[in-house]
C-alpha cells in the first residue's frame, strides 16, 4: 500500500530567504513552520509571526498583519507577551532543519516577518494538515 503524506500535510513557501508568502490557514486543522538553514547563522535570527483578516475588497487576500501575541494556550492565556516570534540562535549550521508553531488560529491569514539577524540565509515552509471538513 501506498502512502501520501501529501494528503493530509500540505507544504507551502512561507519564506524564500527574501519574501514572505502570507497563507490561508481556515481549511485546515492544524499548522506550523519548518525553516531550513541554508547558511551557518552568524547571529540570531528571528522571525515574528503576524495574522491578518481578509482585505475587504477581495476575501481571498489578506488586509492589515498585526503582530500574533504569544501566549501559552488559547484558552487561558497566561501573561501574554506582545509577539510570538521564532528564533534560530547564532552557530545553527547550513543544513539545520527547525519546526515552530503556535498554539490557535489567530486570524484567517497567517505569515512570518523577518525581525532580524541572518534572515537571508533561511528558507520556510508552512505545513498546513487537514483538510477541515
């Protein structure tokens, strides 16, 4: 028998090393990020994940981003700080592969900002499992 892990786990771009690529995440069930060093990191790199509604004038684009607070569960947040961010330390070696997520759903869209350090130098992919039925 055959397996399809494309099936249920759907990989997206969600970072090219230079732009980032904002992705719907209603139709499915769960999500998260892989990122792939491609370069030695010399600094820490870090990467803000933000949310967005859809943009008013077509519901398939995504309007403003604001920052995604991080919390420790959805339901009861604990003291939230004011942004969930993802960071990659100085020394993580080319080939290095990192996941990351967060606990809910925070808006229709969902997408990482680059905040800082060797951003250039790492690649990411959205894993979007589901479908939702």
């Amino acid at each position: 028998m055959q397996s399809n892990v494309g099936i249920q786990n759907q990989g997206v771009v969600a970072w090219d090393g230079t732009l980032a690529f904002p992705r719907d995440i209603t139709k499915h069930v769960r999500f998260g990020f892989v990122f792939e060093v491609i370069a030695t990191l010399g600094a820490d790199t870090t990467f803000n994940i933000v949310a967005a509604g859809e943009s008013p004038a077509d519901p398939c684009l995504p309007g403003p981003f604001s920052p995604v607070p991080e919390i420790s569960i959805c339901d009861i947040p604990a003291v939230a700080l004011p942004q969930a961010a993802v960071v990659l330390p100085a020394g993580t070696l080319a080939g290095t592969i990192c996941a990351g997520t967060i606990p809910c759903r925070p808006n229709k869209f969902v997408a990482l900002s680059a905040a800082g350090g060797e951003t250039g130098s790492v690649r990411a992919v959205m894993v979007r499992q589901g479908p939702m039925t």
